[in-house]
C-alpha cells in the first residue's frame, strides 16, 4: 500500500503432518483424518517499514471441522535499543469433535508450538 507503506503477504503453506503414526494409525472412525500426508496453512503478515515493525496471523486450514489452531507475533523495534526486536507471540489450540481423544490432541499440539517458540 503506497499511502501507508505497509506490505502485505498472504502465503499457503504446506507442511509434513507431524501427528505421531500411533495417533494416524488409529481404528476410531473419528481419528481418520488425521491419516493426511501434509497440513496446510495460511499465513498472513504486515510488514510496516516506517514504524519498525510486523506482524503475523496463521492458521490451520487443514481438519477446520475438528481443530482450530492459530498463531499470532509480532516483531517491534525495542524500546531499550533500537537495535533489539522485541517478538511477541500467542497461539490457540482448540479441538473438537474427536471424543476422549480432544484432550490428548490438544495435548501434542500445545507440545509441538512450544518446540516451535524455542526454535
């Protein structure tokens, strides 16, 4: 955008399905869809130059009937050095519909964006 000197990106991405093969192997009907390949992703950002800073949504586009899963960060000039970022991020988790398993789901998915913030 000229006016605002805003960028703005809307990527899919495609990911290896990172689900243990104990949960994608299972028998209960309602796990089946986990049995996919690759997860896809859409991710959107806003990269503003004259204010120093961007931001970033993602989300799962993939099992939307059974899980939501979205990441939000944003990178801002630090107030202490304007040298230093300052990255701020949050991530939701929610799964549906998949019986007694919900809990051990959302379980793995808390794990898995957890390794991903310490990367």
């Amino acid at each position: 955008d000229l006016s605002t000197g805003i960028i703005y990106r809307r990527r899919i991405a495609t990911c290896r399905n990172v689900i243990p093969e104990i949960l994608r192997k299972s028998s209960v009907s309602q796990v089946s869809v986990l049995k996919v390949s690759n997860i896809h992703l859409e991710e959107e950002s806003w990269l503003n130059m004259q204010k120093r800073n961007m931001a970033m949504k993602t989300h799962c586009l993939t099992w939307t009937q059974y899980a939501s899963l979205s990441e939000e960060s944003v990178f801002r000039e630090s107030l202490e050095n304007p040298d230093w970022t300052d990255f701020t991020q949050k991530g939701r988790i929610s799964v549906m519909g998949a019986g007694l398993l919900n809990c051990v789901l959302e379980g793995f998915a808390l794990s898995f964006l957890k390794q991903g913030v310490k990367k």
